[in-house]
C-alpha cells in the first residue's frame, strides 16, 4: 500500500509539474530520471509483490528471509547505479554543454545521441572566458572593430510575454546572410506559443547602440500551439538600448540577469571582414 501510494503520488507530481512547463518534442534528462525513478518504484513493488507470495505459499521463513535480503540486495545496487549514472551525465553535459551554451557568442555544436559541445576555440574576456562553435565563428569574432561579447548572456523580461511572466533568454551576436552582425535572442524558460529552445527574437538592423536609434527586429509567433511547424515570422517592433543591461521593445523591457558596467565594454582594434561566415 505504501509503494502503490508513492508511485501515484510521484506520477501525480509529474503531471502537475509538466502542465506548467513548456511543451517539448523531446524528453529532457529530468524526464528521463524521473522516468526511470517510475520504473525503480515499479520494480521495488514487484520484489515486494514476489516476496508476499512467496510467504503466502507457505515457504521456508530462511529462503523467504534469503529471497528478501537479495532482492533488497539488488534493488540497493540499482538505485546506486542509476543515481550515479545520471549524477556522471548531469556534471558531463553542465561543463561540456550548457556551460558552453550559455557563454558563447555562437552556438556550441550538439549531438543529442553524444553529449558533446565544441569548445576547441574560446577568447579570455577578463575574468571570463567566451566560447565560440567553430574556427570560423573564432576568425569572424577577432576580426571585428568593436567588442560585441558584452551583448552575450542570460537576460530575462516581465512583461513583454504578457499573462505568461518572467521568462529567461539567452542572447548571442550573429552574422546574418549578409555579413551585418545581429542579435539573436533564444529562449532559455518558454510558454506555449514559442517553448524554450527557440529563437523568440532577431535584429534585422545590425546591433542597437547604447542610447542610439531603435533597431528593427522579427519576433518569432505561432498561431496554432498544436503544430510544431506553426511557427511565423512578425515585423514591426524595434529594440533600442537604454544601456548595456537594459533593452527596450516597445511594450516590454529586457534586464541583464548579471549586470555589467560600461567601463567592461572593450574595443578590438582589428578591421571587420563582412566576408566571414554566420557567427555560431
């Protein structure tokens, strides 16, 4: 009773949780544990299940005390291995993946049948170090007169998804098909319109300048949040920096989630190269 108990509880949290999640078509490593943690419980019921019978049959109280402590033997070295196996794997993709992810001026390369992320090529930005996807990516990123890594991060905004709050973005700099550079804003936290992983905005005018004109951007939409090909393309909104921590779109704003100062902002005196590839 107790098990059966805890297993309805654990699938009762699990639909809980995921309904106030973004849908994705995938399973995250958190729907993975918490599926296999399901199986885990199955399995300790059906020992516990064998064990009642195996007294209700009438068998030796030793062999049933042996069948016990074996089962309880094997269950203990499943729970290890498990938790041990997806403790390896969560350390593997924070350092090799998301960290990555989350610092680089591109996007990190990943394979979702092997956790790898490209960190070969990476620039020391004070006491930071900003990884870039590829050797390209690197030459675009050396070549630029201005230093544009201080737009990379995690910002989030309050009020510009409206009724869906706080939601958390990752933006990184871009080059578009025509060589301007670009901020590329993908959501890290997401709502059913556009789940996180996607991108939710882009410039289409180069990199707004702190105090400078608005920049005109398209906002990714989609009308139908059953058809994961729905998504469209939405112009007329423009973005305008009110600071290196602050950008404004019209009806929302956008906060750095780690503020820097404007002394950080540094220049590399090298001559851009609108020839080099897509930034990532």
């Amino acid at each position: 009773a107790h098990m059966t108990t805890l297993f309805l509880t654990a699938v009762a949290f699990q639909l809980v949780v995921s309904s106030s999640l973004p849908q994705i078509d995938y399973m995250t490593m958190l729907d993975k544990y918490i599926m296999n943690i399901n199986l885990y419980i199955l399995w300790v019921m059906l020992m516990m299940t064998v064990i009642f019978f195996l007294q209700k049959e009438g068998h030796e109280e030793e062999d049933v005390e042996l069948y016990d402590y074996r089962a309880m033997v094997v269950s203990g070295v499943i729970w290890f291995v498990l938790h041990v196996r997806f403790g390896l794997k969560g350390a593997h993709a924070r350092r090799y993946i998301e960290g990555p992810k989350l610092l680089s001026i591109g996007a990190a390369s990943y394979d979702r049948g092997e956790l790898v992320a490209s960190t070969q090529y990476s620039l020391q930005k004070g006491p930071s170090r900003v990884f870039v996807g590829d050797k390209a990516a690197y030459a675009a990123l050396t070549q630029t007169t201005d230093d544009l890594t201080f737009w990379t991060g995690m910002w989030y905004s309050t009020d510009f998804y409206g009724p869906h709050g706080i939601e958390y973005i990752f933006i990184s700099v871009m080059r578009d098909d025509e060589g301007e550079f670009q901020l590329v804003a993908r959501k890290i936290t997401g709502d059913p319109n556009v789940p996180g992983g996607h991108i939710t905005w882009q410039t289409k005018g180069g990199i707004p300048i702190v105090g400078g004109p608005a920049v005109p951007i398209k906002l990714q939409v989609r009308g139908d949040t059953s058809n994961v090909h729905a998504f469209d393309w939405m112009e007329g909104l423009a973005v305008s920096a009110t600071s290196v921590n602050l950008l404004e779109i019209e009806h929302g704003v956008f906060q750095r989630q780690d503020p820097i100062s404007e002394g950080g902002v540094v220049s590399v005196p090298v001559e851009d190269d609108a020839t080099t590839p897509l930034l990532g």
